[in-house]
C-alpha cells in the first residue's frame, strides 16, 4: 500500500524519508507501527484528498522551504498531518486489544 | 571472536503500566518498532552488592562474600528531536518519565505539553546491540532522577538518569526461572530479538537558534543555557524480604537554570541585575528551535536569580547565572517548569 510522507526527516528501518510528498510503497503492518511511532506517513488516498497541487509537491519538497510557504500550502499541509494523526488513532485503537500482561511476584531470592 | 562498536547500538524504550513489569503479553515482551529512539550515549547497569560477614576467622583472611540486594543505574543522551506539531516525539516516554504525566498533545496551534505532576513514571530501556550474538539488555523500572537540557551549543541535547529496579540481559533470561523478580515479568529463555525496522523521526534542535525571553525581554546575547530538573526520584531499596528495589518515593523536586548572557549597559539588563539583587522572581522563556513541529519552549516560573558572576574568560565581559531555582505559583500549582512542543 502506498503512503505519502509529511514530516521533516524519518526512518523505517533502511528506508529514509526526507522529502514532503515523498511516496513510500510499504506493508499496512509496518505502516501502522511507523504511524503509531510518530513517523508522519500517511496513506495515499487520504494524501490526495488534501489537493496538493503539482507545483505544491515540487516547490515544498524541501521541508526547509516551508518557513516560506504560502498560506495556501501550509493549511493543506495542516489538514495532511492532522490526516496522518487520525490515522495514527485509529490504528492505535485498533491494536488496543492486547493479551494481558504478566506481573511479577517479588520472590525472595535464594 | 566479533567486537562491538560503540556505534551499533539502538536504544528502545517503552512506558511501563506497572513499576518494573516490562510491558508484555503473557510474558513476551511487546517491543515494536516505534519504541525506538536515536540517541548519543547509553548506559544500562546492574548493579548488585557483596554481602560480607563481619565473623572474625581467626587469620586476617576475608570470608568470602554473598551475593547481595540488586538495583540498576541507566543514562540516557540524546538530541532534542521532533518530526510534526502535535504529534510526540520519540523520546516522549522519557519525557513522561521525567515530567511524571503524559504529554498532552494540543490544538491551537498543534502542540504537546509536559507539565510536572507527583507521580513517578517507570520506563524499561531496550539495548540491542550488534552482531546480535553480543549480549543484549533491558532495564527495567527505570525512573528518571535528574535530567539537563543543553542549549546555545550547534545542536540542543537532552540527558536523563536514575536507578533502575534491575538489568536483564540475554544470558540472565536463559538461565534464571519464570516468576523471578529479576525477568521483570517475561518468561522463556529466550530474549526478544530487535524489531526489524526501528522507526524515528524528526530533525535535531540547532540549539542557537530560538528566542529566549527574560524577565518579559527578549534577549539576543544569550551565550548558552542549561535547564536541569531533580526530580527527587530514589528507589526503596531497603525493604524486608526484598532483594529489590520497591516501588520509588518522591523527595521535593528542584528545577535549575544556568545562563549566561553578555554584559551591557542595556536598561532591560540593569533590570535584570536589580531583581538579582533584590530577590525578585522573573519568568524566564527559553524557545529553541526555528522550525514548525520541532521548536521546543521550556517556561520556568518565579525564578530567583542568584548574584550573578562577572566573567573576563572570553574577549567580551558575560554575566554568569548559576543556579537559577525555578518555583510554582502557588501551593498547588506545579509549574516550576513547563514545556511545549511546537
């Protein structure tokens, strides 16, 4: 599944995200995980709900460049991440069902 | 025969929900790739005592020794990151840790709050190092005792430590039996392998840049600062039956600033001087970093300046002041201290 990357700088194990608008083509599993860790990738249909236009995604790529983005670009930049935070939720929620963990007895030690 | 570079280590770490259980279900060790964070330097030890008995023998040869109670020590270093407004970033466990209450993430603009509370947060700390034969280890219930934002140098750090209720490592796990304390609630001989794609994010904090406002007024001859929080946190490690630490108790938590400024003859740094003297509590607002997402704003409230030290070391005068105590606005405020990530 495709994911679109909207932070400054990440990695997932070898992969290294750098650029906004980078596309990364990653396993829903591992996706989720990254998402749940604060790697800010989101998926691809919810990207493009945003409407970034072609010259956004090539002017922007360099997140360095964002401290003189338009207000155009930098709302559909907040309506991106705040995409990826609900995803990030949700997945979150969805992975909430966890068996129950073991406590420890303190036994005193021979 | 393979050796170990100081560099292939990465560090993981994860909140525990109860004091030295290392988060687990039925006794696997739930690790994933989120947990991990970039860091500079670690350290993770056991620690464990020589009980020696007092007898005389006769001769003026020692008795040889019982193993003793058993504790940890851990540090941790690394740089001030953060990847997008509102969302934590990956050192947010330690930060937990250290405040004593989650992170709060925000609207308005988007951003994560720690404030301070009472309560005393436990961490277990994940060394994997490589070629993974190597010895691997977690702490566990590790609290944070005293922590040091650096800031003013190229890149803004953060360090943290304390005691540890213990160390497992992988040698320990194959030979000690399930329920003992020192498992830290796993179960099996084997340890957990490290995640296979160890997620982080963010860029560092350049740490010159920023906006420090004392006393109301910005102030762009700010050499360098140091924020340093006691937390108080100290194990009970003297308890009945117990070979290890309980769970930790709380002393009065002490919040420090160090700062040093160039000396002028600005009316905004007599004011300065005056409420040194005069022993009149300033807000001090240190605001590192320019970027969106990534700029780290630590507030300290009712400041009492000590006498500051004039200082000829470098080719302008500075003023030094050392020790800086941070106070809360009232009985039941607890904000000494308080950052927001932004």
């Amino acid at each position: 599944m495709q994911y679109v990357f909207v932070g400054t700088e990440s990695f997932i194990g070898a992969i290294k995200l750098h650029r906004f608008g980078q596309v990364v083509e990653l396993p829903a599993e591992l996706a989720g995980g990254a998402q749940i860790g604060g790697c800010p990738i989101v998926s691809k249909p919810a990207f493009d709900s945003v409407r970034f236009t072609a010259e956004d995604l090539q002017r922007y790529t360099d997140v360095g460049s964002h401290a003189g983005a338009t207000p155009e670009f930098l709302e559909k930049k907040h309506r991106a991440i705040l995409a990826f935070q609900a995803e990030a939720v949700q997945v979150r929620a969805d992975r909430a069902t966890v068996k129950p963990a073991v406590e420890v007895i303190d036994v005193v030690q021979q | 025969m393979s050796y170990s570079n100081s560099a292939n280590e990465r560090i993981y770490i994860q909140k525990e929900a109860s004091f030295g259980v290392i988060p687990n279900s039925t006794g696997t060790p739930t690790l994933a790739n989120g947990d991990a964070c970039r860091h500079r330097k670690a350290t993770l030890n056991a620690v464990q005592g020589i009980i020696t008995r007092p007898d005389k023998t006769g001769t003026l040869s020692a008795t040889i020794g019982i193993g003793g109670r058993k504790a940890a020590t851990w540090s941790l270093e690394m740089s001030l990151a953060s990847s997008v407004a509102g969302t934590v970033p990956d050192c947010d466990p330690l930060l937990e840790a250290l405040f004593g209450k989650a992170g709060a993430v925000g609207t308005g603009p988007a951003k994560v709050t720690y404030e301070l509370d009472d309560a005393s947060p436990s961490l277990s700390i994940w060394s994997f190092r490589t070629p993974a034969a190597l010895v691997q280890r977690v702490g566990f219930g590790c609290v944070a005792a005293s922590a040091q934002f650096t800031l003013g140098q190229d890149i803004a750090m953060l360090s943290v430590s304390g005691p540890g209720k213990y160390v497992l490592d992988t040698g320990q796990q194959a030979v000690l039996t399930d329920g003992d304390a020192a498992k830290g609630g796993l179960t099996g001989a084997t340890f957990v392998t490290e995640p296979s794609a160890p997620v982080t994010s963010g860029i560092p904090v350049i740490g010159f840049t920023g906006v420090v406002t004392l006393d109301t007024n910005v102030y762009a001859t700010v050499r360098n600062a140091t924020v340093r929080i006691n937390t108080g946190r100290a194990m009970i490690d003297d308890a009945f039956n117990n070979y290890f630490a309980l769970a930790p108790f709380q002393r009065t938590r002490e919040v420090l600033v160090d700062f040093s400024i160039y000396d002028d003859d600005s009316a905004n740094a007599k004011a300065l001087l005056a409420k040194a003297f005069l022993k009149t509590p300033v807000d001090l607002i240190f605001a590192m970093g320019t970027v969106a997402g990534n700029t780290w704003t630590f507030t300290l409230n009712d400041v009492l300046l000590p006498v500051p030290e004039y200082d000829d070391s470098s080719d302008r005068y500075a003023l030094n002041f050392s020790g800086c105590r941070a106070y809360a606005s009232s009985d039941t405020a607890k904000d000494e201290i308080k950052l927001v990530i932004t």
